[in-house]
C-alpha cells in the first residue's frame, strides 16, 4: 500500500499544511508593555506587518521550518481588503471570547500530506466586518454568538465553493488544484492570488541571509534559496505575477521609515487602490502572487492548476491529473485499510473528516522564550515591564517543530493535555508521529528543568491534568498492535521522563505533604465554585478530589509502564513497586485526610466533593456535583496473575505490603479478591461507591445527556447551587452551551456541557472495570429504567451518544448543526462536518472553537471497531485477551 509505505519515510512528511490559520493576537507576537496580546497584533494591522515567530494564510501549506509558505488569496471585487486571512473575533471583541467568522472544511489528508483537500466557502458580497463586530459587542453574555451566516450574507447562495486539493509527486514536488465552483445564479467575478513568500528571518539580527524570488515570465516564480528544495512554483492561464518584500509597513502603521519600497500589503494595494507603485516592476522580491481575474457565470465551475517543484519542468501540466488521481485513490486505499470494520458509510464520512482536521491542524510552532524577553539584536528592546507579565521563568523553552494544534485559528498554540488526547486518534493512522509529539514535550526545550511540562504560552506554568503518562502507554500498546513489535526504547525513554514530572507534582501540589494535591483549575476553567487557581481570604485551601485523582492515575499509569518495562528488564520491578505504593498513599489520603481522618467520599451524599480546609484544619464539602466527582473512576488498573507470576520481586513486595499495611490494602478494590480470569484491580473504587457514582452519572436529570456526560448536573437548571463563604455569596447554574461567566474569560465553559476528553476517559475506565469484573456485574441504565447493563454495555453506549452528535439522525440531521437548519438540509453544507470545542448538553449543538478537531478528534478512535479483522480471524468465538486497542 502506497501511503504506508510513504509512512517510513520521513521525508515525505516535510511539506504540509502548517501554516496558521492566524498569527496576529498571539503572545509570542506581542512585544507591548502590559502584555496585551490581543491587541498589539490585531487582523486590522496583519495585512501590512510582518510576523516575528510565524506565518498565517488560507489553506496554506509550508515547509517543517517554514522557510518558504504557499497560500491562495481571493478578492470579489467588493472586499475592503485581499481575503488572505481568516476572520475572526479577539477575547475581547465576542461575547464568548475569541471567535473565527468563516466556514471552511477539512475533508482529507493522509498522514504525509501526499493528498489534502479542503473547501473554503467565500462571500461574494463585502465581508460584514463591521457588522459582526459591532453586532457582536452589543451582545451580552446570555445571547448567542452572531455568526456569519446570522448576517444574511448567504441567503440568496451568493457564494464561491473553493475546493483546494495538494496532491505530491515526490517530497518536493507539489500539485495544487483549485476548483472554484459559483453558487450563485448571478454572474460573479473573483480575482484568485496564488502567493508564495519566504519567512522573514533576515531581520532580527542573526542571519542576514535574503533570499529572492523573480519571474522571467507569467507562469513561473523562481525560488532562489541555499537551503531549499523547491526551485519553481509554476501556474497554469495567469495574467501576471505581482512581486513585494515580507516587510513591515512602517509608514502605514507606525509613521516611520520602511525599510522596503515594496512592503507585505503591497500586493493588496495594488489589487484594492490600483496603486502600481506598491509591487515591484523588475519582478523580484521575497513575496509574489499570480494574479487571476475571472468571471464565473451562474453555477459555473472552473479549476486552477499549479505546482511547486523542485525539477525544471517544461510541461508542468502534462502529467497533472494522473498524478492528482492517483493520491486521490491511494488515499482511498489508504483509509478503506483503516476502516474495514467500519459499518456505515455515514461513519466512515465522520471519521475521515475528524482525521483530516487533525491532520489540517499540524502547525509549525516556534517560540524562543528567552529571544522574546530580550527582544532581537537589530530591533528595539522590549520594554522591561515584559519580564514580569508572563512566562520569565521559561527562558530555557526553544521550540520549531511541527506540532498538533488544538485548532489553528483558536487555538494556534499547543496545549499539552490536549495534544496528550490528540494522539489516541492520530496513533491509528500514524502512529510514529503520535509517539514523536509525546516525546517533545518532555525534551529539555520544552519541560522545565524542574520536571514540569509546559502548558499552553499565554502562561506556560499553568496546570493541567497529568494525562502525558495515560497517552504514552496507550500509545505504545496501539504501536505494538498495529506493528507486531513494541517499541520499548520510546517507552522506557518517556517513562524515564515523565519520573521528573511525577516528582515536580509530588514537590509543588501536594500542599501539606498528604498525598492531597491542589492543582487549581486544572484546564477545567469555571466548573469551581470559584476560582480555584486564587488563594481564599483567610487562609484556606482547596482540597481537589480530581487533583489528588489524576495524580493516583498518573501513579497507576506509571506502575503499569514499570510494569511493562519490567517483562523485559528486572530494574523496573522497582519502579513499578514505588508507584504500587504511591497509589497506596494517594488513596489513603483521599478517605483519611488529617487527624480527623476527613474523606472527600461523602457518605451521606455518596459522591466524591472537592473540600475547603481551614488553617485550624477543619474541612467543610463544596457539594456541587461536577464532573470532578466522576475523575476518580478514571484511577483504575487491571492486572492479571500471568503478568504477576513472571514478576517475583515485584510480586514479592506487593504481598508484604498488603500483608503489613492492611489499612492500605483495604482501599485497594479488594486486590486479593480475584476477579474474572485471574485479574486484579487497583483503582480508588470498591464496587459499592462505583455503583454510587454511577447512579448519578448515568441519570437523565443530572450528568446523562442524549450525547454524552454533562460536565455539571443538570439538577442546577433551575436550582442553582449556591455558597455563602467570608460573606461573599457564590452560585452555579447549569448552563449547557456558552458560558454565562466571566471566571476565566473566553467561551470555555465547563458547567453543564459535553466535553469529549472527560466523556473518552469515562468510556475507557468502564471498559477497565469490565475487564475485571463478570458480566453480572450490572447497573441500572438510564438511572430511574429499570433496565440493568453491564459495564462494556454501558460505555458502548456512551460511545453511540458521542456519535450521535454528528451522525444523521432518522430525520437526516447531525446534532452537532442544531443551531441552523439550513446546515441540516442544505446538499453544500449537511455532510461538512465541524468538530467543536465542546457540545450544548441538552441540544448536542456545538459551541466553543469550531475546528478543535484535536480533542474532539476523539470520535475517529470511538467509531473504530474495538478489535479488528486480524483479531477476528485469529479467533471467532474467543474475545482478544487485554487488547490494548
């Protein structure tokens, strides 16, 4: 198979789509005094000023150093300005925080990008700028967002359909196809720019190196640079190239001195004002575009055809769709391989497009946290306020590489508990980069020399769940499973890795040093009462029932990776008996906090609540019931006697401590009550207390939503929970979609919607569960029926709720479109499928970021077939045993 035999090499991966879909209002593009991000790169001044740590553009694909980036620009005629940026709201402009005001697809790539394709749909009457900003700003927080399609722009199917397709004939030799198809039944022109330039690295003092590009005619740019590949990028049937300089226009924004006659937005004066001083007339410089002035009649189509090359060709065109064909269909073959087991071709649709949009969402990153302190030799210093707003404390993170986004127009910065769950789904199409993205982040240019990872840049000493140990096993057991071979040097070096990690947690959140750990929000942003990252007023604390949850998971996930690492090297026996007792502590301390031996297992509630400890240590519950009290199911193991029997010492160890610390060994599931086959459980549940917790999990009328867990009871709809502390009064409402907060800002919310990292962990600990326990063991499912499931049962079932979301109905509609039904019926938008941030918990609708195929991404891993073809024809009528898939 072709496209697997491309996978080895990894040359083949070094042109791709990892162009930002924004740049401007990132912190590593903000040198202001006070930190404003937002504000001292904004999408009115990225036209015209040249970017110091990246590059933006429209489906645009570069190199994995981004020395060179090829992007398409459009212009109807009417437009204030070239299209050759996404739009969008900033934090402070939306609502619900930053917001991008366009639609566009991700419909396919292959892991190495030998085929992609994407669709942008592009007004043909002037983009409401204007009017989504002011629009936007009038609304408060309890109305939805005001979108593009609100501003009735589409009504009368006024629109292009711009498909753009990359097919590769080798590494360096690029085909772009682009099929622009008029929607409307008007007559309407578009001007189409086809626009390569180099990134400006000759400006900030350290290579003076400038590379060129010039044409001696129409139909090709030249590309001359000592360290590129690519020599020509050829166009088919244009009228001219338009050449200026990746130069900032000082004179338009800063009313001082270019240092270029031909500036970035040259370009787009010359094509918006006519001006002909603005490009360069002897045809070179270090930005060109191929000018494209069309005319469509009604409902008419026409494709473009160009290509970047690294060969002289004389007939750039001749072997165009052979070439553009034969992707196509290998990438079909590709993904027909991957989806055998796949029953409908809605779900094969589904999950195609979740892999495209991760794959889309490949970025390359870079940021030098020490270069961005002290500003570059041949520019101004920052001011030295900068040094105290955020990030000083980083000066050893240097990152350039390409990197999973959460969403490149949202979130064009990585977030590492995000990326931990982004490579669950990419490990099945490609599992090499799932492991090389888990292994970045615990380089020493990443993690801190503390042990700490870094969490995402607006403040990279933030806390998030530590979830990197749970994607890394995973990972490797996914690896060995499609290879045949584990891979246990990238296992051991993780492990080795994340031992610095654990002990940062163990050093820096345990606050008392009771195995009680404090990690604040812990990327779950408002589900809190309050804000659980500020200091209380009079001394109290938080004790974090999923803090100290995640910290005994990650202890788990590590004594299972000893474990492993053990089968093959006796050393690990060791390690994997620390974190056996780790756990041991950890889950003592969950029930026996201080000498009141205070619990966050609520008896009388039989739920797991965070805690306020007084100075005088004194607990008192904060009975609100979220999410936070399910994280503890998420601590599980299951361990069979054959793995034990080939561990002596490990076996050895374990037996005196359960023998000699009985109070510790009867918090352990009951470890010597053997479950079904011989297997062991460690988790912080006994039966009782996961049935307890399961019973409001899976009731209607508080977490179990027709799509999935609720991050809140829904209980607090109209009961909101409220909290009188220090005289302050606090209250929490169910609020299913947009965040009716500020606590945090943005449009995250986390009291009441579905989010899919919570919801996959649930599924998998279900399935953990079973393993140990018989079928018999059942659960009343829904809450309330009267039916009883088992535990597998149960997280199939969960699973189909999160499919539902974007699968047709009976109706023919896909939840996730609820808002607007012309998504649900309209031929050119019901099968384009958008996987947001996170989901209404009523509705299914989705609402946040809408192109967080990251996480969300999740889906192509939940509508995989648990065992596949192979596993089937090994054996019929027996279930794989412990497959890891």
């Amino acid at each position: 198979m072709k496209e697997k035999e491309r996978l080895s090499d990894v040359t083949w991966k070094k042109w791709g789509p990892y162009v930002s879909n924004r740049e401007w209002g990132l912190v590593r593009e903000d040198y202001s005094a006070e930190g404003d991000a937002w504000n001292y790169t904004n999408h009115d001044i990225a036209e015209a000023k040249t970017y110091r740590w990246g590059e933006e553009g429209i489906c645009g694909i570069c190199d994995d150093l981004q020395k060179l980036v090829f992007s398409v620009g459009f212009w109807n005629k009417k437009d204030k300005m070239v299209k050759e940026r996404f739009f969008g709201l900033s934090n402070g402009q939306g609502n619900h925080g930053e917001d991008v005001k366009e639609y566009f697809y991700y419909l396919d790539s292959t892991p190495t990008h030998s085929y992609m394709k994407m669709l942008y749909k592009y007004p043909q009457n002037a983009f409401p700028y204007e009017d989504l900003i002011k629009t936007n700003a009038e609304r408060g927080k309890e109305y939805p967002e005001y979108e593009l399609i609100d501003t009735g722009i589409f009504d009368q199917n006024e629109y292009f359909d711009i498909f753009i397709e990359y097919a590769k004939e080798s590494q360096s030799d690029i085909l772009v196809k682009l099929t622009v198809v008029n929607k409307s039944e008007q007559e309407a022109p578009l001007i189409i720019l086809p626009t390569v330039w180099f990134r400006n690295t000759w400006n900030w003092g350290y290579n003076n190196y400038k590379p060129q590009m010039n044409a001696e005619n129409s139909d090709c740019i030249t590309i001359n640079h000592h360290d590129l590949e690519i020599k020509n990028v050829y166009a088919k049937n244009v009228q001219k190239v338009l050449f200026c300089d990746n130069e900032t226009n000082n004179e338009r924004l800063y009313q001082s001195q270019n240092q270029s006659k031909y500036t970035k937005d040259g370009i787009n004066d010359f094509i918006i004002n006519g001006n002909s001083q603005s490009v360069n007339p002897k045809d070179f410089g270090t930005k060109a575009s191929f000018l494209i002035d069309e005319n469509f009649n009604p409902k008419e189509t026409k494709t473009f055809e160009f290509r970047l090359s690294d060969q002289d060709l004389k007939q750039p065109f001749q072997d165009f769709e052979e070439i553009l064909d034969s992707r196509q269909k290998e990438a079909d073959e590709f993904y027909a391989d991957i989806q055998c087991g796949i029953k409908t071709e809605d779900e094969k649709l589904v999950q195609r497009q979740a892999f495209a949009g991760m794959l889309w969402n490949k970025m390359f990153y870079h940021y030098n946290v020490e270069r961005w302190l002290k500003g570059d030799p041949s520019q101004v210093p920052p001011p030295k306020s900068r040094e105290h707003i955020r990030n000083s404390e980083w000066k050893h993170l240097n990152n350039e590489h390409i990197i999973s986004m959460p969403d490149k127009w949202e979130y064009p910065w990585y977030a590492t508990w995000d990326l931990a769950f982004h490579t669950i789904s990419f490990s099945l199409i490609d599992p090499d980069f799932a492991k090389h993205q888990l292994k970045l982040f615990l380089f020493e240019w990443y993690m801190h020399p503390n042990g700490q990872l870094p969490a995402y840049e607006w403040d990279f000493s933030d806390v998030n769940p530590p979830v990197h140990a749970w994607a890394a096993f995973r990972v490797f057991k996914i690896d060995e499973y499609l290879k045949g071979n584990p891979d246990l040097q990238f296992l051991e070096s993780a492990f080795q890795k994340l031992l610095m990690n654990f002990t940062w947690w163990v050093n820096k959140k345990d606050n008392n040093g009771n195995n009680i750990f404090e990690g604040g929000f812990l990327g779950l942003d408002n589900i809190g009462v309050f804000d659980r990252n500020m200091p209380l007023p009079n001394g109290e604390h938080l004790e974090q029932s999923d803090g100290t949850s995640w910290m005994a998971m990650f202890a788990l996930n590590m004594m299972r990776i000893a474990l492993e690492l053990a089968l093959y090297n006796n050393v690990y026996e060791e390690m994997a008996m620390k974190f056996f007792e780790h756990f041991l502590a950890i889950a003592n301390s969950l029930d026996n906090m201080g000498e009141e031996c205070f619990s966050l297992w609520d008896e009388e509630d039989e739920f797991f609540y965070d805690a306020i400890a007084s100075s005088d240590g004194d607990h008192m519950y904060l009975k609100l019931r979220t999410i936070v009290g399910l994280i503890p199911m998420f601590a599980v193991e299951v361990i069979d006697d054959e793995m034990i029997e080939k561990l002596p010492n490990f076996k050895k160890r374990m037996k005196w401590v359960l023998e000699n610390k009985p109070e510790l060994a009867s918090l352990v599931s009951h470890w010597e009550v053997k479950g079904d086959e011989s297997k062991h459980l460690l988790s912080l549940l006994r039966g009782h207390r996961l049935k307890r917790l399961l019973s409001r999990m899976l009731d209607p009328d508080q977490f179990l939503s027709e799509f999935g867990i609720r991050a809140l009871s829904k209980e607090y709809d109209e009961n909101p929970f409220t909290l009188n502390l220090n005289g302050t009064d606090y209250k929490v409402k169910y609020t299913p979609a947009e965040s009716d907060s500020g606590l945090f800002g943005g449009n995250s919310n986390w009291r009441g919607p579905i989010w899919f990292p919570i919801n996959f962990l649930i599924i998998e600990s279900l399935q953990r569960f079973f393993f140990y326990y018989s079928p018999d063991f059942l659960v009343e499912y829904p809450t309330g029926s009267g039916n009883y499931s088992n535990l597998d049962e149960i997280a199939e079932a969960l699973s189909r709720r999160l499919s539902s979301l974007f699968l047709k109905d009976e109706h023919g509609n896909r939840p996730f479109n609820s808002q607007y039904p012309r998504f649900q019926t309209d031929p050119d938008f019901k099968d384009y499928i958008l996987f947001y941030e996170y989901f209404h918990g009523d509705t299914g609708r989705g609402v946040g970021a809408s192109h967080q195929t990251g996480w969300t991404g999740l889906i192509a891993k939940i509508l995989m077939p648990r065992f596949s073809r192979k596993n089937i024809a090994e054996s019929e009528t027996e279930t794989p045993k412990n497959v890891e898939f």
